[in-house]
C-alpha cells in the first residue's frame, strides 16, 4: 500500500510544501540556549518596583480599536451590496413579467386585480433600484452619529 503524505493546508496553498525543508540556525541556537534567566529579568524588576512594561500601549489599542471598529463598520455596512446587486439587475425582468401577468388579468375581465397588480410591480420595481440609495444614507446616518 502507498504511503499517503500530509499536508497542512497552509502550506499547500502558499507553496511551501514543494520547498524542501531548510535548518533555520537561529532557531536552532535559540532552543539550544538557556531561556530562564532571560525570563526572569522582568519578573524581579517588578519585585523591586520597577515599572516594566510599555506604557505607549494604552494609546495603541485606542486607536487599534477604532481602526477595528471602523473596518468592522465597513464591512457589515457593505457585507449585503453583491445581494443588493443582484436584486437590482433582477428586478426589471421580474417586474415586467408581473406586469405582463396583470395584462392577462385584463384579458380574462378582472381589472380590479390587474390594475392592483400592476401598480404594486411598478412600485416594487421603484423600490428595489433606489434600494441602494436607502443604504447609503442609512450608512451616512450611522457615521455621523
């Protein structure tokens, strides 16, 4: 039976599995020396009372958390627009087949129902191409407040 080799997925899709594995020195220098000493270092400087630390974070992750907050915003807030796309290059063939459907209402004597199915296809059809405009200022809303 054949040997079956495995993969991680990572690796297949950036390439590196058909790379041959290089030694990389300065890890293995790395794992060769001792580490706890190193370790130690900030632990016995807070001991003493020495601030450690960076205190520069704080301003950091404001502003990361605005950039998070902002991509997010930007990604919920457009995360509908191939669906809305779709809807918009749909809806006049879905509109005048409606409408054509409320000319046969005609046909048949029921001009109640084709008057009323005509109207609301059109309207529909209203709706559904400014549809993007209705997100866009709802978009605008949610930036200014």
């Amino acid at each position: 039976m054949a040997r079956t080799e495995v993969i991680k997925f990572r690796d297949f899709m950036d390439g590196t599995w058909s790379e041959p594995k290089k030694k990389n020195k300065a890890m293995e220098l790395l794992k060769s020396v001792d580490l706890i000493p190193i370790t130690l270092v900030p632990l016995a400087a807070s001991a003493l009372g020495f601030p450690v630390g960076a205190f520069a974070a704080e301003s950091v992750t404001a502003s990361a958390t605005q950039v998070v907050a902002g991509t997010t915003l930007q990604i919920l807030a457009h995360a509908l627009d191939p669906i809305t796309q779709i809807l918009v290059a749909v809806s006049l063939p879905v509109a005048s087949i409606v409408m054509i459907g409320g000319c046969f209402f005609f046909m048949f004597g029921n001009s109640e129902k084709a008057w009323s199915t005509i109207q609301n296809a059109g309207l529909g059809y209203i709706l559904i191409q400014i549809s993007p405009l209705f997100i866009k200022v709802l978009e605008q809303i949610g930036k200014s407040i």
